[in-house]
C-alpha cells in the first residue's frame, strides 16, 4: 500500500468513525438488550419515559433468548388452570432451603410474592404459556409443578418483548456497547459507549448486561472450576456491566461461581456415569446444577457407560446420532467392558467391577450405592459398550451488583448510588451457592427487571 493511499483510507476511517458517532439523550438508557433489559424497558416506558436501549451485540437477546424461556411462579392462573395447588410461601421456602439460608431473603420474598402476578403480565406482552408446558421444579419430580416454559423457549419469551417495547417507542440501538459509566456531582447522568453513539445521557441508568460467562479472566477470579470448560452462554456476556458498576464504587456480592451444567455429544437419558478409575460416583439423574457440582469433585468430566440394548431402544435420529458419535471419535465404542477400559485408560478391573454392581442393583430394583429410583435403573450387559463423556459446563455466571428491592446499586457503605439501577443476571446476592432450580434466573429478571424500569422513569 502507497504512503498516500495509507494516510488516505486512515482519514476516512477517522472522519467515518466520528461522523457515524452520536450524542444522545432521554429520561432512562438501558444497557444490554436481553431479558432484563428488554422487560425494563418496557416498564419504564409504560411509566411515560423516553427510553434508549443500547446493545453491544448486532442482535437483541442475550441469554435470555437461547434459554429455555422458563420461570418459576407460584400461584398461578396457568397453574390453577391445570389444577395445581401451589403458593408463594411454598417458593419462597424452596429456595430459601435450595440455598441454604445464603441468599437475600428479602428478594427471595418479593420474587415468590410477584411471581403469579408476573405470569399475568408476560401474557400481557404476548408471550404465550400454557398448562401444558408446566413442569416440576428440579430437585424432585414431586415439586409442584411451577416451572412456566414460554411456548418456544428463549424465542418465545424474547420476540414478544421485542414487540411490545418497539410498540411504546423505545430507541434500540445495537452493535453500540456502553463502556463507562458517567458521574456528576455524586450521580450517574450517563453511559459512555462504542459503536454508532459515544454517549447517551439520561436521568437514571439501567444496567442490565447479564453475567460474565464469556470472560474467562472474571471466571477466573469469581468462578474457577469453570475456567477450563466450555459454558453455554452469548458472546456478549463478558461482565462489561458489572466492571462499570464497580468502577463507580458498587458493592459486589455472590460471586460462587456459576450455573452448573453439563454438556454430553448426544442428548441421552444417563445410564451409568464412571469416573477416571472407572468407578461409579453419584446418583446421575440429580438435578443439573447438582451433577455440575459432583462432576467437579471429579476433575471435570466422566463417562456415561452403557450397552447396545440401550441403543436398540432409542429413536432411529438418536441411533444415528450415536452413530455419528462413533465414527467421529466422540464417543469410543468397544466389544467389551474390557477394551472399553482400555480405550478410556480407566482400570478394567474397577470398570468390570463397577458394571457388575450396578446390573445386580438393576436387577434387583434397589440402587443401594447412591439411592436412584429404581424406574430409572437398567442393566449393561450386552455389548458393543459405549462410552459417552459428560463434561462440566456451566449456563452463565452467579453473582454480581447488589441491588435493595427497589433495584436500586447500593455501594460498599451500603447506600444507594443515585441514577444507577441493575436487573438480571449482572446482579448477584440473590441466588446461593449452587442454582436452586431452573428458572430462578429468568423469575429474578422479570420481577426486578420491572421494578427497574418503573422506579427509573419515576426519577
Ligand atoms: C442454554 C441456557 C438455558 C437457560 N434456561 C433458563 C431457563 O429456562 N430459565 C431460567 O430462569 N434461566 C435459564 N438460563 C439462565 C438465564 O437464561 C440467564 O441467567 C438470563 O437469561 C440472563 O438474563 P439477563 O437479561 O440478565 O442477561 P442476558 O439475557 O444475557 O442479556 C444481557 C445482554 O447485555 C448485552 N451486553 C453485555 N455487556 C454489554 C455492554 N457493555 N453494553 C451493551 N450491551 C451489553 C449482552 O450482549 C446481552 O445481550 C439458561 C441459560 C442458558 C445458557
């Protein structure tokens, strides 16, 4: 490239850059597109507020819309439609209880409180929940059923969201990314950004960024067993929110580590999962984030062990996903236990052993080692053997910006910072050490996503 012709393009990329960027203003900017932000938004803009929101991605989401669209709720007229007794006393309890009494009771109440109320008002949005796709919380099939999945998941909760906030005016404003925060005299006035705009003033700030699931530094420092695994999560989420808030002087609380999950090449019903001594380690039906926490006690990942009469009884697209599985290495296949263990490098004899084990209780109905329902148990017996590995993964990070119940950040001497609120998964202190069930995330950001955005307008 000639000298000219450098110095030529380097003018137009400055002239571009700056001519392209904006400075803006309204009564409440959002920062981050996904669940929270998209629910805040809309609240604020039901409480007559002008409303930008700016999104570092080119698309609106985050998380929220590859999740599974659900939430928890007691009470509810979708419950109550499929006759399910159930109360926001009975929530609150279970989590209170899944988290050990670690977590801020006070927002556990309020959540449990406005949860029925909150269904109401995502049907008001057009998100569509039904009696059908009601399921049991996680840690037993006998919870009430009070998990309200969103027909169509992730998409299912996010596009109508979309749709009502488009509807009362709110500015989008994607590929722009807010990198600092704007103080004055004490008082957030503003977010600094990159992208199309370099800053958007307002009267209150809403950060609503999600986790930092994609920031292996921040999982590093807060969440080290996830580090080295590969987290389900959106490209976004690299803790930008939570790095601004805390340069403001917010207080940071529940950092844990993250919601524990696990990834295996094919989706399948666990049969038997060994460890690297080729023994036998947990009930593996437990509840996810559970499994998370028991596969890091052994080092990160294990095996699903199972034969081919297992096979024979899947669907054909799952045999043939197996099948792929094989032949490309993901999963090892052997004619024996024996080679098997050898394939996997576990100790044969322990891996023998532990099948013959778990047959007899099998056989016998009675999982004696770690108290499996019985319905759940089958026999690996006749080969080939398969060999599926299952490894730690997580679904986005735990912990974050503290927040009281009126969403409001609070600083380290616990007062409020004027101008700031958060909602979502960048706020931390609710949930406990380990994810109290599905649909505990979702259930935090619309309840404290809409307190957000209304106390915000209000300023
Ligand atoms: C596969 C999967 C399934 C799940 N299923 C469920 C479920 O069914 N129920 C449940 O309760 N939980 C579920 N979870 C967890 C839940 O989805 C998340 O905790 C929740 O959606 C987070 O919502 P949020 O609005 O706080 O963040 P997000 O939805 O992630 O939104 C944050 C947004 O902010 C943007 N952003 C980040 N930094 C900046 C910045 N500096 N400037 C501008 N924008 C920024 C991001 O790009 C992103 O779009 C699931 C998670 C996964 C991964």
């Amino acid at each position: 490239m000639s000298k000219l012709f450098a110095a030529a393009l380097m003018i137009v990329l400055v002239l571009g850059g700056a001519g392209s960027a904006e400075n803006l203003e309204a009564d409440v900017v959002i920062v981050g597109g996904g669940g929270a932000g998209l629910v805040a938004a809309i609240e604020a803009a039901v409480h007559g507020a002008n409303v930008i929101l700016i999104e570092k991605l080119s698309f609106l989401g985050g998380e929220t819309l590859i999740s599974g669209g659900g939430l928890q709720a007691a009470g509810s007229s979708v419950q109550e439609a499929k006759g399910i007794e159930d109360s926001a006393d009975a929530l609150y309890k279970y989590w209170m209880e899944k988290g050990l009494y670690r977590i801020n009771a006070d927002k556990a109440s309020l959540i449990a409180n406005e949860s029925a109320a909150h269904i109401e008002w995502l049907q008001e949005q057009g998100v569509e929940m039904t009696p059908e796709t009601l399921s049991p919380g996680s840690w037993s099939p006998a919870e009430p059923q009070r998990f309200h999945r969103a027909v169509g998941g992730g998409a299912g909760l996010i596009q109508p969201l979309i749709k009502s906030a488009e509807s009362l005016g709110v500015q989008f404003y994607t590929d722009t990314e807010g990198t600092e925060l704007i103080m004055e005299n004490g008082r957030v006035v503003g977010v600094k950004t990159e992208g199309s705009v370099s800053e958007v003033r307002a009267n209150a700030v809403i950060i609503t960024t999600g986790g930092f699931g994609a920031n292996k530094d921040l999982l590093a420092q807060y969440a080290p067993d996830y580090v080295d695994v590969v987290g389900v999560t959106t490209p976004g989420n690299m803790g930008g929110g939570l790095l601004m808030a805390e340069a403001v002087g917010a207080k940071i609380s529940g950092l844990h580590g993250a919601i524990g999950w696990f990834s295996t090449p094919v989706g399948l019903s666990p049969t038997i999962y060994v460890n690297m001594q080729g023994e036998r380690f947990m009930d593996e039906t437990i509840f996810y984030a559970l499994k998370a926490e028991a596969l890091i006690q052994q080092g990160g990942m294990a095996y699903d062990v199972f034969d081919q009469t297992f096979v024979d009884g899947l669907a054909e697209n799952t045999q043939n996903n197996i099948s792929g599985a094989v032949d490309d290495g993901r999963i090892i296949q052997a004619d024996s236990l024996t080679a098997l263990a050898e394939a996997l490098g576990v100790p044969a004899d322990a891996l023998t052993a532990t099948v013959d084990t778990f047959n007899k209780s099998a056989e016998a109905g009675k999982d004696l080692a770690y108290h499996r329902n019985p319905a759940s148990l089958r026999t690996v017996a006749a080969g080939p053997f398969y060999a599926m590995p299952v490894y730690l993964s997580h679904l986005g990070s735990i912990g974050g910006v503290v927040t009281n119940l009126e969403a409001q950040v609070i600083n380290d001497k616990d007062q409020v910072i004027p101008g700031l609120y958060a909602a979502g998964s960048v706020t931390g202190g609710f949930l406990g050490d380990v994810y109290p069930g599905s649909g505990t995330a979702i259930a935090q950001l619309v309840v404290m996503g809409r307190i957000a955005g209304a106390n915000a307008a209000d300023e």
